[in-house]
C-alpha cells in the first residue's frame, strides 16, 4: 500500500517504519500481557491479544484505501490453508521439546508432513494466477539471501529476548537471577523498544551513505554485542537493561534496512508478496529461537534441579553469537553481489 499511494523515496521510508513498529509492540505487549497474566492468569493475556487484533483488524478494514485500479483483490485462499497447516507443523515441533524425547517416531511423521505441506505450498503458488507468495521472485538471490539472514537473525534476536527475560525472573535461590515478577520482567524490555525506535529513525539517513546488505550485516554485528555482553556481565540489573537495549539497536536497524534488499529487486506488484513472506520467515525464526533457547537451558538443568545452571545461559549466547555470525555473512555476501548485479 506504501508503494501504491506515496512517492518512491517515502514509501521505502514508510515500509522500513512499518517494519520498526512491531519492535515498540513487542516492548510494550511483554509487560502489559504480563501485568494482566498475573491477577488473571494466561487467558487473560491471550484475550488482550484477541482484543488488540480485532482493534487492528477493525483498524485496517476502516482506514486503508482502495487497491488500485487493475490490481487483484483474489485471495489465494488454498495457499493460504496449506501454509498455515504447515508452520502449524513447524511450530508445534519447535515448541514441543518432549514430544522429540518421548514420541521420537510421531515427532519424525510429523516433520515429514510439514515437509510434504511445504512442497504442495511452492506448486500450488507456482500454478496459481494469484499466489499468496510468488515463489519465483522469492528465488531471486537477494531476496532468497535477505530471506535467510531474517530467519537466522530472528532466532538469534528472540533467543536473546528469550534468555534475559528468563534470566530476570530466575529467584536468587538459584544463584543467580533477579527473581522479579512477570510484570517487571517485561519491563526491562523497554530499552529495547525505545532504542530500536532509535536505530529505525536513524537508519532511513544512513542509507543514503551506506549500503542496506552492509547495514544487515553491521546491525547483526550489534545484535552479537548484545549476546557478547550478556555472556560477559549480567550479575547486575542494569547489565540486563544495556544488553536489551544494544539489542533493540541492533533489531531497529536490521529491521529497518531489511526491506530496502528486498525491494531493490522486487517488482511494484509483487512488494506486499515478498514483505509478507520475509515476515513468516521472521516470525517462524522468532519461535525457533525461543524453542532454542529453551532446549539450550533444559540440557543445562542437572536432575532434580529446578533451574538450569548459569553457566547454560552463557552456552546459548554463545549460540546466539554463531547465528548472528552468519547473518552477518550472508549480508556481507548480499553486498559483494549488488555491484555485480549493477553491472549486469
């Protein structure tokens, strides 16, 4: 919608706000959750995010114009199905760490399902006149490199999330943690939001300077400092406070530079295809992540404890320090094939 009714230069500056935005609604979404799951328990909390999405829904329906003229309305309704039987898949065996240990043979049929689900997917996009996604733009070696530096980007962004907050709440019996409520947990996520609204109002002027694939690869290299420094120093609060926060930084500048790689290659039509795909690769990164972070600290937890051991939060950021690494290289390598691209 961006693209159909702004200018070009604003447009790819609204694309990348757009982009930033759901930084804030992670920062403030973790606390008020939490501050309604305490007296209320977890339903509580899932009817906030029924009435917010409902608000959104009603939001949207009621403010954003018309497509425009020749422009599509169909929706791809068999692909849509099938994508969503399939990260339903995904997710489940991500999340479900018991059923890998004590159902080993479903957990297997379940991931060659997905498998399966997620070929049907690619056919059923590549014959439809209308595909949800079109997988033959997603092939494009940029947008397949950008696609691949979001997923492993969010797993190494929402590990770290994961493990601080975790961390915040572990009680001093443990010994280590902070032992603070859900509520105030969440709280130390607001140097996230803030400095990520930060990172995603500077990063549209570093852009005229500074190539998008070398602003991925340099804002992974921040996120990696958020893990380096929460492997090093976290015995005080505001340790944690600053590890959030270079994380935020780090979140709002990939964030935002991540739809300039793609829409440098992607045709006008095509934008909310491929903006749409690269945030199921984030949000499928994002869970693994968590489910990452979770196995990590399980393995860490010795029998008959409670609490995994300190030393288990300082394996999984090491983890999370080799995912980034990777991000980093794959925006290196996305910025080392743009002159010839350029050229060609």
């Amino acid at each position: 919608m961006a693209r159909d009714h702004l200018p070009g230069e604003h447009s790819a500056a609204v694309i990348a706000l757009i982009s930033v935005v759901s930084i804030i609604g992670a920062g403030v979404g973790y606390p008020l959750a939490a501050l309604l799951a305490e007296p209320g328990g977890v339903r509580a909390a899932y009817g906030l995010g029924l009435v917010v999405t409902a608000a959104a829904l009603l939001t949207a329906w009621r403010s954003m114009p018309e497509a425009p003229e020749g422009r599509s309305a169909h929706v791809d309704v068999a692909g849509a199905v099938v994508l969503a039987a399939a990260l339903l898949l995904v997710l489940l065996l991500a999340g479900e760490r018991n059923l890998w240990s004590r159902h080993l043979a479903v957990a297997a049929g379940l991931a060659a399902v997905a498998v399966v689900l997620l070929c049907a997917w690619a056919v059923i996009e590549l014959r439809s006149t209308t595909p949800l996604v079109d997988v033959r733009a997603v092939r494009h070696p940029a947008v397949a490199g950008a696609n691949l530096a979001m997923f492993v980007g969010g797993i190494g962004m929402y590990l770290l999330l994961t493990l601080i907050t975790r961390y915040a709440q572990t009680p001093h019996g443990a010994g280590y943690g902070f032992g603070l409520t859900t509520f105030v947990a969440g709280l130390v996520l607001i140097p996230f939001s803030v400095l990520g609204f930060v990172a995603g109002k500077l990063t549209p002027r570093v852009r005229t300077r500074i190539a998008d694939p070398l602003l991925l690869a340099g804002s992974a290299v921040v996120v990696g400092g958020g893990f380096a420094l929460f492997a090093a120093a976290r015995s005080d609060l505001a340790e944690l406070f600053a590890a959030m926060g270079v994380l935020g930084f780090g979140v709002g500048g990939f964030s935002a530079a991540m739809p300039g790689v793609i829409l440098a290659v992607t045709p006008k039509s095509e934008t909310s295809s491929a903006m749409s795909f690269n945030y199921v690769v984030r949000s499928v990164g994002y869970s693994l992540g968590s489910a990452i972070g979770g196995l990590i600290l399980a393995a860490g937890t010795g029998p008959g404890h409670l609490f995994p051991d300190d030393s288990a939060y300082t394996t999984a950021a090491l983890a999370g320090i080799g995912a980034m690494a990777i991000t980093t290289l794959t925006g290196l390598a996305l910025a080392r094939r743009r002159p010839s691209e350029a050229n060609s």
